[in-house]
C-alpha cells in the first residue's frame, strides 16, 4: 500500500490518493464516518481520481462502521467497495 499523487492536466494542485494498494490495483478512500456527507465525498473522489490511473483500479471506500443500506447500496451499484472493521479485529465487506 501506498500513497499516491495524481496531477490532472492544466493542474498546478495536485490530488493525493489516501491508499493505493498496487498489488491488488485497488483504489482507496479512508474517511471517518459513515455519514451519508463522507460517503458522497469519498465516491466523488474515487471517481474523479480513478480517470487518471491505469490500468483502471478498483474502488473502494474504508469506514469505521457499517454505513446505512441506502449508502451501500450506491456504492454497489458504482460498483464500489466498502469495507469496515468487524468486531473480531478483521474487516467486512459490501461485496462479501
């Protein structure tokens, strides 16, 4: 895992990437709540970074709880995961 910078064309900011885990081409988001806010925030920035990588990474946003049905069923349906911590000291998964 890592942390990436992406400078888009005509930028003179940069974007920097939470987690990228380049093993597994997987594009991450970290946010601290499961607020129907931080979710929206984390898709928009997932979709916006994922434009300049390549090959196409996978989504997924990292939460310290279960987000509300409503909430996992939009990042499903964009084809985003989301993963949270479970009580074993593990995590679980949207896509599980």
């Amino acid at each position: 895992m890592k942390r990436a910078e992406i400078i888009p064309p005509g930028e003179a900011g940069r974007m920097v990437v939470d987690l990228f885990d380049v093993t597994g081409n997987r594009l991450i988001e970290c946010k601290r709540s499961v607020t129907r806010q931080s979710i929206h925030a984390a898709v928009a920035q997932l979709l916006d970074h994922r434009r300049f990588l390549a090959p196409t990474p996978l989504l997924v946003v990292l939460v310290p709880g279960r987000p509300r049905d409503d909430l996992v069923n939009l990042c499903s349906s964009l084809m985003i995961e989301v993963v949270w911590p479970d009580e074993e000291g593990g995590f679980m998964s949207s896509f599980d």
